[in-house]
C-alpha cells in the first residue's frame, strides 16, 4: 500500500498529499483506518470521501491506498443478512462491538468459515461461457443459490467440478484456460454487472396493493417512484410491496431513512411469513440500513451496494424487486458531499 498524509478536513470529505491514486480507489484514512473513496484528483491533492464520522482526525495523519474500487462479496449467505451500506454486516458488528458500533469496525460481507453443500449442474468437459450456472447451493429453505461463471472469466471447458461441502473461498472448479473459480465472487459496485439484452417490459409484476394494481400497474424491468410530502406514506407504500409483490427476491435498502422507520422493518420481516411459501419472509430479503444518522457518503454508496446485489440474483434469472427509500435523501447526500466539493 502507497501511504499519503492528511491536508485538510471538511465533515466527510477529506483531501491527501502525496498520495498515488486512481478515481474510486479504496482508502484507509488516518490511524484508525477509516474507509473512503478516491472522489477527485487535483494535482497533488486527492480528494477522500470518508464513509464513516472524521470527528477526532487531524492533518498530518497517515492516508493508505488499497488500489482496489469498493466492491461487494456475493455468494451464498446474502439473504437473510442486514448490511450498512458498504457491505458490513450490522448484526456480526453488534456481537462484536455492542449496539454502539465504533468507527474503524470491519466484518466481511459473507460469512467465510461456513460450509455449503454445492451440488454440480455440469460435467467436466463441457463448455461453459460468462453467467453459465456451474451448480446450486440451498442457501435457505426453498431457494436455490445458483453458483456461476463469473463475468469477467472467459468462455472455456470444465477441466475438473465437485460437489460437496465447500466454504464460499474453496476452489470447487477449474476451467481449461486455468481459470479457478469458488462460490464467492467480488465485483465493483460503481460497474454494472454486464447483460446480453434488456427484455421489454410486458409482465405485470402484482404489487397485491389494489390501488397500485388498478390505478398505478407496474411491470417486471420497470421502475416507479412515489412522491409525496412527510408523512404522506411512502415509506409504508414501499413495505407493502416489499411485503406482497411477486418478486422472487427482495432487496430492501434504507438510505437515510429515519432510524425508527428502518427499526419498523427490522423488527417487522423477522416475523412475517411468505404468502406463497409459508416460509419466513426474511428468507428472500436481503436489507440495507444506512439511516439518517448515518455517515453521508455511506448513504451515497448504500444504493450502488443494493443494485449490485440484485444484479447478481438477477443473473441468476430469479424476478428482485428493489427498493430504494428514499432516493430524495440519497440526492440529499449527494449535495451535502457536493457542497464540502465547493
């Protein structure tokens, strides 16, 4: 890593000397390694959006380059679990710190020593290109958690694939290019996952709110927004189809939400049931909650998370339903990080 110094300070945007970096680089910013991203580069000067509180920090600290753009884990272990919006997962950091997490924490995004039974959909020998399903993990009852070629490995034959119980990092397949491959893959979250063609949008998707199925229909590979003042509903609007659409798989993220609202809904999934399996509805629901009190740039970063995950179980050919609430207050993050920008 190329360690750079502090110059200057401004809330969650911090600038750094001496420091060789590119656009989105991952940082670690002074002794207590607090991430951030690489948002612009002036000459000397590289500019810092810090996801968490830089209360305390001084110039003249230590600045440390990763070379690496923020990226999510995806593999078995994302439903169920309850992210901020980098990826950290809220409930390891609470048993590891208490219900007042301090800054500075880390968890990986997937649990790493957990074993999965992986079964194999395909044969050595056969040709396999980008996206191709390789085998099948039941990562909770009822779904399938389909293990694939990552995007950007290229077209090659199955040298050697095996089934068993496997952790997210074991090698499970190996293709003839050398390419290896294991259940986790890493992919940036500022790049769109890659795809053959956008499908035109002509299956309704049933909300299971008669208001919105008789006055407002949406369809499968659309998107909709509701706007309105405080208090006029939305957060409640967006529950209800978190709740009752027909997606196969909900991706819930919560960007600047107030905390009691967010609370609602973490309290709330835990006990509600699937309408169509009788299976917890948590089971297909991954959430992300960056509340309002939350750093900002996190907030920035949380709704990029949320669509990168549910790209992946797009690719999977499941139907995700994401929300996003609200985009008002991620505009609102993006303005404050604007302002500190000058």
């Amino acid at each position: 890593m190329k360690k750079g110094v502090l110059f200057r300070i401004a809330g969650p945007v911090v600038m750094a000397k001496n420091l060789d970096a590119r656009m989105f680089d991952v940082v670690y910013v002074g002794k207590e390694k607090l991430m951030g991203e690489v948002i612009q580069i002036n000459s000397e000067l590289v500019t810092i959006q810090v996801y968490e509180d830089t209360s305390g920090l001084t110039p003249g600290e230590p600045v440390e380059n990763t070379g690496q753009p923020l990226k999510v884990e995806l593999g078995p272990g994302l439903l169920t679990s309850i992210y901020d919006g980098i990826q950290r997962p809220l409930v390891a950091l609470q048993k590891m710190q208490g219900d007042y997490i301090l800054r500075g924490a880390f968890a990986p995004g997937l649990d790493h020593d957990k074993k999965w039974d992986f079964k194999a959909l395909v044969k050595k020998g056969d040709m396999v290109e980008p996206g191709a399903v390789l085998g099948e993990v039941e990562e909770v009852e009822g779904i399938m958690h389909k293990v694939m070629v990552p995007p950007d490995v290229k077209a090659a034959k199955v040298k050697d694939i095996k089934s068993g119980k496997f952790t997210i990092d074991e090698i499970i397949v190996t293709l003839a290019n050398g390419a290896k491959i294991a259940m986790r893959q890493e992919w940036p979250v500022r790049k769109p996952r890659p795809n053959k063609e956008k499908l035109p949008p002509n299956v309704p998707l049933i909300t299971g709110q008669r208001i919105f199925d008789g006055l407002f229909p949406l369809a499968k590979g659309g998107a909709a927004a509701i706007p309105g003042p405080f208090g006029a509903g939305k957060t409640v609007s967006q529950q209800q189809l978190a709740k009752w659409c027909d997606a196969q798989i909900i991706i819930y993220v919560g960007c600047g939400e107030r905390g009691n609202e967010m609370t609602e809904v973490l309290t709330e999934f835990p006990h509600l049931d699937d309408p169509k399996s009788g299976r917890p509805l948590l089971n297909r629901t991954v959430l992300i909650a960056n509340t309002s009190n939350m750093p900002v740039a996190a907030r920035e970063a949380s709704v990029y998370t949320g669509i990168t995950i549910a790209e992946y179980f797009r690719d999977m050919g499941y139907d995700v339903a994401l929300m996003a609430d609200s985009t008002s207050r991620w505009a609102e993050a993006m303005r404050e990080i604007s302002s500190r920008l000058e």
